[in-house]
C-alpha cells in the first residue's frame, strides 16, 4: 500500500513536469497583456464637440432673449426689433463660420458630421432670411417687424436636427467632458 502510494505520486510529479513544459513554466517570460482600455471620451471627438458646440450655443441660447412679436406695439419699438434681428445675425454667422470650420469627425462618430451639416444647411438658410428681414424691417414697419420676430422664433424653436446626439457614438460623453457644451442638446 505504501508502495501504490509512492507510485502515485511518482507519476502525479511526472504529470506535473509534463504540464509545465506544455505551459512554458520556466520558459521567456509571456508577452504582456494588452493594456486596459482607456476611459473617458475619446479626446479627438471632445475637440470635434467643442468647436460644434462653440457654434452653435449661443444661436441656441438666442431663442430666450429675443424680442417677441408682443413685445413690438408701436413705431418706438422698433428698435427693439432691430436690435433683436443684429444680435440674431451675429449668432447666425457665429454658428455657420463655426460649423463650416469643424473637422471630420473621428470614428466611429462619423455620424457627427451628417448633424453638423444638417444644422449648417438650418442655420445658413436662416441667416439668409435674417439678413432679408434686417433689410426690410425699416420699410416695413410695426406688423412686419411682428411678422420677422415670429417667424425667426418659429423656424428657431421647431427647428430639429437631422441626426440626435445619442445617436453618435460616443458623442454624448464627449459633449459632457467640455464646458464648452452646457446647455447645448
């Protein structure tokens, strides 16, 4: 029985050494372990949301301050309007110079590029009718000045963009790692 037992062992010791030749044991060291992926935003697609959001904030913002159609009731007025339509204009030209300087969105956030584009056509087509009413506004008068600040206030509020930011990977986490994205959806 002691004799079984010695022999067990034996060839357990012999199955050992075999294992740890198969696994290399003593053999060159492992090649090393692919390091842990990185966490956080990718940093060129923070760049990309900084200089989107640089854009676009402030002609988003505009929407709140603008003077409205009530607020215009007499000739005296006007230049509520009219200042209302300059700060506008600014914005506007802000977001298209902005949006026209953006690089190519890295991947996989290539979708980034179809919203910067869709909001760059939005954006471009405003500011066309902005320049039209700021034009007109003092031929046109109390009802048209009304007329210009609803129908900015209107296309601006309704407006939607062509692709969500959700839908862009990675763009959401990229959008909250700059400042430069408060308050931007």
């Amino acid at each position: 029985m002691i004799r079984d037992t010695a022999v067990r062992l034996q060839v357990a010791a012999v199955l050992a050494a075999g294992s740890c030749v198969l696994a290399a044991c003593g053999s060159a060291p492992r090649a090393p372990q692919p390091s842990p992926s990185r966490t956080g935003p990718d940093p060129a697609l923070v760049s990309w949301a900084t200089g989107y959001c640089s854009a676009v904030k402030r002609i988003q913002l505009s929407v709140y301050v603008m003077p409205k159609e009530y607020d215009i009731n007499s000739d005296a007025d006007l230049p509520k309007a009219a200042a209302g339509l300059q700060t506008l204009d600014a914005a506007l030209t802000t977001a298209v110079t902005g949006l026209r300087k953006l690089p190519k969105a890295p991947p996989p956030a290539q979708r980034a590029d179809t919203l910067a584009a869709g909001e760059l056509t939005f954006y471009s087509g405003l500011l066309g009718k902005v320049t039209q009413y700021r034009t007109l506004l003092p031929r046109g008068g109390v009802q048209y000045a009304k007329a210009a600040l609803t129908v900015t206030g209107v296309d601006l509020a309704s407006h939607t963009s062509a692709v969500e930011t959700d839908s862009v990977p990675g763009l959401r986490q990229a959008m909250k790692a700059t400042t430069a994205c408060e308050l931007v959806g």
